[in-house]
C-alpha cells in the first residue's frame, strides 16, 4: 500500500535524551490521522521532524512519495501546518495576516481569504489587530492560515486547545467536510481521546515516545472491548473464585471493590451465583463496553491482572 505520508524508525535524540524512538507511522491519502499521547510522548517532536523543522538523529520520512531533505521546499508547499502555537504579526489585523501568507507562499485565488474567514467565524474580527483576538480566536485564525492554500497534507498540533464546545464542533465538522469532500489528509495531534474518537479515521499511540499501536477506529471497534464490570466486597477473594471456581482468567481488578472480566462467554448469572454460594456479596455486576480511554490507558500504562 502507498502513503502520502510515512514514517521510517525516526529516532530524534537532544542532549543525550530520546525524544522519541524508532517511530514509524503509516498516513493513508484522505484520512485524518489522529496522533494520541500525554504530555511529553513526543507528538510535537514528531510533527517537527515532519515538517522539517527538525531533522531526525536517524530514520526518515517519506513525503508524497519522496524522501523528505533538508531542501524539500516544494514538497513542503503542499502541506499546511499548526505546530504549538500559531504565531502572527500582532499589529495586523487578521485578514492582512492571511493575505501576507497568501503572498509567500505564491497562491492567488480570489475569495480564499474571505472564504476561510467565513468558515472559521473570524469575519467579524477580520480587520481588528490580532493583539486584541482571544487565544481561542488566535486558534482559529491559525487554522484558516493552515487550510487557507488548499494544502494537500494538514499537519496541526493540538488544533482544540483553546476552543469552547461550540467552536470545536465548528473544527471537526470543517475537518471532516476538508477530509471527505475535499480529499485533504489531515494529521491531528491531541490528548482530548473523545474528540479523536469522533473525527479520526486511524489513531497511532504514542508513549515515552514510542510508538504503541497504530489502528484503524474501524478496526478498534471490530475488537471483542466489551467487558463485564463487577462490583464486590473482597476482590482478592472474588479474583480466587473466577480463577478456581469459573477458570476465568482473563480479568483486571481495578480498584479495592471493581473488577472488569473480559470473558463474555460467562453469564452474569453464573458469576453471581459461584460468588453467593461462596459467602462473597456482590454489590453490582453490569454489562459494558470499552471506551477509547479505556484501550488509550491501556496500551500506554499496560494492563495487569
């Protein structure tokens, strides 16, 4: 399978400390590509390095089919990007700041300015200094900087951070709308799992800077993620009883009164009954299903029994 975006053992490594490991991420064309991981699990490094902000301590990037160089300055103008925070000259207004960007990077299409404006909710504020915008609003502007070229390749570094409710439905309606009607791949960093959820087509997991699972959301929710929930008095005792008595083996105890089961071929019927026969009082025992963040905490703290 060809990408428009890959990946090859990227290492990158400051002051003796690797900031991230032997990354390699696989970005198929017209997808949105959501990047998870907490602080410091190297989703910015990464971003770096892909827009060539960084170079790699070793390893590559492949970028629509070439291997990305310290002098890919046409490659690069196919890509649109947000890494940390958009920057602006404050003293100009928000419209003279994209026609600016408009300028370098050679694109004059009537319309494109206020188009963007109009689809991000920045009209109003277009001609006011951007020293007078809210962060929110900065967030924004840089977005509609970012999309305002038609760019073939979106790379954007916690696009949310910033935005009310309102305005990050208004974010992931337009990605959605750039990604489907528009067939621009976009790669969005975030630790917000509800919102990467919602809006990413594949997720890749990064942890201590490596890179933990790369997975299709379709093929996340074809995994068996349902689990049973039991909520009892003793859970070193209720652990005894599922292992000798069911022979179950494959369940987490959670807290001192939680244990999940993930073997659905037991009833909750049998399970409650092995447990009352053995003088072990069940306080609750549920049915439920996996969210995201379950499997995210999962994959990046690891799962004990």
């Amino acid at each position: 399978m060809s990408y428009i975006l890959q990946t090859n053992h990227l290492t990158k490594t400051i002051d003796g400390k690797e900031l991230i490991s032997d990354v390699s991420i696989h970005v198929q064309k017209g997808e949105i590509y959501g990047l998870l991981g907490p602080n410091g699990a190297g989703k910015t490094t990464l971003m770096k390095i892909i827009t060539n902000l960084w170079k790699p301590s070793s390893g590559g990037v492949e970028l629509f089919g070439e291997t990305l160089t310290p002098s890919s300055y046409e490659v690069l103008k196919r890509m649109g990007s947000i890494i940390e925070f958009p920057i602006f000259f404050e003293h100009m207004s928000g419209r003279e700041n994209l026609k600016l960007h408009c300028e370098y990077m050679g694109y004059y299409k009537q319309g494109a300015v206020e188009e963007v404006l109009t689809m991000l909710n920045l009209m109003a504020a277009a001609d006011k200094p951007v020293k007078s915008y809210s962060f929110g609003m900065k967030q924004r502007l840089g977005i509609a900087r970012a999309v305002l070229c038609r760019p073939e390749l979106l790379i954007l570094d916690e696009p949310a951070n910033g935005l009310d409710p309102a305005g990050m439905k208004q974010i992931r309606d337009l990605f959605h709308t750039l990604s489907t009607k528009h067939e621009i791949t976009i790669i969005i960093s975030s630790h917000i799992l509800s919102e990467i959820e919602s809006i990413a087509d594949t997720i890749g997991v990064l942890s201590h800077g490596t890179l933990k699972e790369e997975i299709s959301i379709k093929e996340l929710s074809d995994i068996n993620t349902a689990y049973i929930e039991l909520s009892v008095e003793h859970t070193k005792k209720a652990a005894y009883l599922l292992s000798d008595k069911l022979n179950l083996n494959h369940f987490k105890i959670m807290d001192e009164h939680i244990i999940r089961i993930y073997e659905l071929s037991i009833s909750t019927h049998e399970i409650a009954k092995i447990l009352a026969l053995n003088d072990e009082p069940v306080n609750s025992i549920i049915k439920k299903s996996e969210t995201l963040e379950d499997h995210f905490l999962k994959i990046t703290e690891g799962a004990g029994r």
